[in-house]
C-alpha cells in the first residue's frame, strides 16, 4: 500500500461513527440509578465515571427529586462559560414549573431561585457570608479540588457547606476516590458514597492536526506514533547525509508545532 493510501484509510478509520448517532430508546445504567438514590437519601456521593457516561442526568435527576419536596439545589462549575451552558440547559428541563437563576461574577439572574448555577468561586463566597442556602450542592468537574492554585475553593466550599445539605460530587478523572470520600467523612462528619463506573461508552481517540496531510490519528494499528507526526517533530531522521537541511527543517517544525499547541 502506497503512503497516500494509507494515510487516507488511516484518515478514516479515524474518523469513523463521528457525527449524530442513532436514536434509541433511554435506558438507566446501573450506577446512575444507585448514585440518584444516594443521594436521594441524603448522603454526600462521589461519583467518578468517563465523559459521556451520562453524569449530568444524575444531576438532574438528583435535582428533581429535591425539587419535588420543594428544597433548593445548587449546580456549581469551574468556569462561566460552563455554568452559562448548564443554565441555558436547566431552564429548559425545569422551567416554567421550577425557577432556575445564574449566579457568576458577572451575571446575577434571579439568584433565590428553586435551582441555581453558579462558578464554584461564587458558591464558596456565598458560604463566607452565610447567604447560601441549598438542600442539594451539585459540584461539578470536583478534580479541580487538586488543582494547585485553585483547589483550595473546591476544599473550602466542601468544609464549609453545612451538614444538612447534601454534596453531589461528579469528575471523569479522579485516581483516588476512596482517600477523597475519607476526608470527607472526616471533616463533614457522615458517610461518603463512592460510586465508579468504568466503561466508556464515547470511545476515546487520538488525533494530529497536521499543516500538510490534515486531520491523521496520532498512532497506527500497532500503537506507534505515526512516521508523519515523528517527522514534523523531527524525530525520524532519515537523511543524515544533510544535516545542515535537517536542522533547517527541525527548526521551522518546532515552531510549526509550538503555534499548533496554542
């Protein structure tokens, strides 16, 4: 097989099953279904489960529940643009039946509602002045809590969120759930439930923006990165009788790659 051809077969396989996937029929998965009922009963839960797995619905679903026994709920997340989203999203889920306000650093809508989004940051600085009020505290993307510079707002708005309340807690990433849900315990004083899901339903792949041949996956059939990649990146030489046009051209790939990265 020629280089072209591979690499368009390459280019293929890659970019296979993407796009608007067939409708079917919802069904609950297992771990869904026990994270809504704990936290229905009143316990912190930490639930860590690939993107795509279907955490948002456990948010909702845990929302609605304490919306039906006419409690407040927050839904918190680390950035504005986010929490615009989850808005937007919530007011078409709840609304007209249920209020649903936003509460960031520069948006301020209907902030005593039934279910307000907020950045994490707000939701902490509500806490130093004792105005938040909520049954229910979904914290979204909660990895951030090993974030160096801005951990301490995750820690310090699960410290300071009352005992009453209880914490929703949703990440794709977190390695060691069962140390968080320990200090958990330990510094709010009741049980933490740990819920894992592992399987991945939105398969994960890996691709390379490349300035000549396009979108190219970053390794081939047998996990290695692609010979395309090495090259832009200089690292198969294969011409070491000129050196001098092989540096030449190692350094304009660096700075190729270095605008790339940004």
């Amino acid at each position: 097989m020629s280089r072209p051809t591979f690499l368009r077969e390459a280019r293929r396989k890659f970019l296979s099953g993407i796009g608007k996937p067939e409708q079917q029929a919802f069904v609950v998965d297992a771990f869904q279904t026990r994270a809504i009922e704990s936290v229905v009963s009143g316990k912190d839960t930490l639930v860590v489960a690939p993107t795509g797995a279907g955490k948002t619905y456990i948010a909702i679903e845990a929302i609605r529940a304490y919306l039906d026994l006419s409690l407040r709920a927050v839904y918190t997340t680390p950035l504005k643009a986010l929490s615009n989203t989850k808005f937007n999203e919530l007011r078409s889920i709840f609304e007209p039946k249920r209020s649903v306000g936003l509460l960031t650093g520069d948006r301020k809508i209907e902030t005593q509602s039934d279910v307000v989004i907020a950045t994490t940051e707000i939701y902490r600085n509500e806490l130093y002045s004792g105005s938040a009020k909520y049954a229910l505290v979904v914290l979204d993307e909660v990895h951030f809590i090993a974030d160096p510079q801005r951990g301490a707002v995750w820690e310090e708005s699960i410290i300071l969120t009352p005992k009453d309340s209880s914490l929703l807690m949703l990440s794709a990433s977190i390695s060691n759930p069962f140390e968080i849900a320990d200090w958990l315990e330990e510094v709010r004083g009741k049980k933490c439930e740990v819920i894992i899901e592992k399987h991945r339903p939105v398969e994960l792949r890996l691709g390379f923006l490349h300035p000549r041949y396009g979108v190219l996956p970053l390794v081939d059939d047998k996990g290695r990165i692609l010979q395309e990649i090495r090259e832009f990146y200089g690292g198969d030489d294969n011409r070491r009788g000129n050196r001098s046009h092989q540096s030449s051209r190692n350094f304009r790939g660096r700075g190729r790659g270095g605008r790339n990265r940004r």
